[in-house]
C-alpha cells in the first residue's frame, strides 16, 4: 500500500518511529511497547499528510497535502505489526490510537471505515480518536461508531481553560469552543456510557487554582477523564504523546 517506510529508532528502545511515502503522500506512526509488546502495545497513526488546523504546538500543522485514505491509514497498523511480528490479538494491552498526523474529524469517511478495518481484524484492541475538535459534520459519524463499537474511546486536544487561551494555540476559526467540547463528550457518555478523555499541556501559564475551577465547571469528574502531558518537544522519540 505504501511505497516506502522508513524506521527512525532514537536514544529510547522502546520508541520506534515510522515514516511512510507515497508519490504525493506522507504519514509518520509510532510504536510503542510497554516493557514488551506482549504486556502492552500503543500505536499512534496518521489520518492525513499533514493538518490543516495549524496547531501551533504541533511540528505537522504547519503544511497540509491530502486526507489518507482507509488502505493507507490500517496499512500503517499492519506494517509496524509485521516489523516487529506483533500479534495485537495476544497482547495483553493494546490501542491504536488515532492522534499521529493530521486531524481524524476532518477525514471522518475514511477514518470510518479504518475503524471498522481495525476493529473486525482486532475486537480486543483499545481504538481511540484524539481530536481538537474542528467545527464538521464528521462528529455525527463518529458518534453513531462510537455507540455501535465498543473498543472505541474518544479524546479531547483541550491544553487550555478559557477560549481565548486556547485560540492561541490553535488558529483555525471553525472549531468547537470549550463549552460546545463539553457537550461533545456528553454526547459521546450517552451514547456509549464509556467515558471520554480531554488532555491537557500543563506550563506555568495554565496551571492555576482558576484554571481548575474553569475545567472543573466544564468537565464534570463524573463523566469525564483527563490525562496531563507537556508539549511535545519535535524529536525522535514523541514519548510524551502518549497518555499513560
């Protein structure tokens, strides 16, 4: 499906980056094994060449070529499995998580299909959509996944309290605001009565008692989970990407 990989292994053996070409496509996945592959396995995959939300904390929002299409997106799954002869049927753990390059809602049609790919070759395994939440009508198709499949998770790019915060890092005007996420993921507990995740960068600058009280009133503890990571430096490694 692809014409070419590249395996990029940094300073942690644990991490393996892979980067995948076409003629006029690009996409970068990462694996992770947790100590083993068969205690834990993570892949992290790309949706799109590029994004177009233009995040400013993120190396690949700043170009965007095209969507991937369903092949490509499970192609990338089934290579890094193959690589490293990983049975993700027999791990113990195991996600592929939607949150490499690009921005899944954007590219829902083949995202879709990808998931269901996934899940008829994985029952078992742990699918997660890690979304900024662009403004599109991809999150009904999610939705009415979502409540068909039971492996599937969803989780919210937040990183900040207030919108105006959050504009800053993420430039693209047509997406869902604080409130409107909230609802989302309201939606998404109703639906499928699992619980949905918001990540959030903690710096200096969005770490108040404020802050708390902002994401307390949006994110009801009840029905929601929150992971906590730093900005991802753009190296080799990406270990900070992965909510643990």
């Amino acid at each position: 499906m692809w014409k070419s990989f590249e395996e990029i292994n940094g300073a942690n053996p644990d991490v393996m980056k892979f980067i995948f070409k076409q003629d006029v496509a690009v996409a970068e996945s990462v694996l992770y094994k947790y100590p083993t592959f068969e205690e834990r396995t993570v892949m992290c995959i790309s949706t799109q060449t590029g994004c177009p939300m233009g995040c400013s904390f993120c190396g690949t929002g700043k170009f965007f070529g095209r969507n991937l299409t369903s092949e490509e997106i499970v192609a990338q799954v089934i290579c890094m499995a193959t690589k490293y002869d990983i049975d993700l049927n027999a791990c113990k753990r195991a996600q592929i998580m939607f949150m490499s390059m690009g921005e899944p809602l954007l590219n829902m049609n083949s995202v879709a299909i990808a998931i269901e790919m996934l899940h008829v070759s994985y029952p078992n395994v742990a699918l997660l959509i890690s979304s900024s939440g662009p403004d599109t009508l991809g999150w009904n198709l999610l939705m009415e996944q979502a409540a068909a499949i039971p492996t599937l998770g969803l989780q919210f790019s937040v990183h900040e309290s207030t919108d105006e915060a959050r504009d800053k890092l993420i430039p693209m005007k047509a997406k869902l605001n604080l409130q409107e996420i909230a609802e989302k993921g309201l939606e998404f507990y109703s639906r499928t009565k699992r619980r949905p995740f918001f990540n959030y960068c903690v710096h200096p600058g969005n770490a108040s008692d404020a802050d708390v009280e902002r994401l307390k009133a949006l994110f009801d503890p009840a029905i929601w989970c929150a992971t906590l990571s730093v900005i991802c430096e753009k190296d080799d490694t990406n270990a900070d990407a992965v909510a643990r």
